[in-house]
C-alpha cells in the first residue's frame, strides 16, 4: 500500500450538510455546538469592549495567582453543592 500526497478534496457547506444530516440526533447537536463555538469570540459575550477587557485582566490576575501558589482551583461540584445548601438553608 503506498501513501497518497494527495490534499483532500475540498467539501462544499452543501456537501458537508448532506453528511451532517446523516448523523445522529445527538451528534448534530454536539456538531451545531462546535460551529457555534467557532464562530464566537470572547468579545462577544460582553455588553462592551471595556468590559471585555477588565475580564481579560481579572482572568490573567487570577491565573498569576495560581501560578505564584497564592490561589488554588475550587472544585465545581464541592461550589454548587456548598451553594445548594446556603439556597435550601430556610434560615436565610
């Protein structure tokens, strides 16, 4: 068997459709998510550009703080769970 050098023939949108329609339900949901996700940029999911970059700076603060050993990553479900029980705590 000798390997080809050859470039893959360009898909059409139309073409890759076609396939995409062949997909399951569930792996055209996770393939819209994909192409939706590619087209997006961190900009655009702030009302301004201002805002946008004051994020950039806390996330690059935040990330210097865990690279100096200052800060430390918080597991998402102990997060979620601590947060359940302060909504569920009828006290509040």
């Amino acid at each position: 068997m000798s390997e080809s050098n050859e470039s893959p023939k360009p898909v059409t949108a139309d073409e890759l459709c076609a396939a995409a329609m062949e997909l399951s339900d569930e792996e055209r949901k996770r393939l819209s998510v994909m192409l939706e996700q590619s087209l997006a940029s961190f900009d655009d999911a702030f009302a301004t550009p201002e805002i946008a970059q004051a994020w950039r700076l806390e996330i690059d603060r935040r990330i210097q703080e865990i690279d100096e050993g200052r800060s430390g990553w918080v597991d998402a479900d102990d997060v979620f769970r601590k947060a359940r029980t302060i909504l569920d705590d009828p006290s509040r």
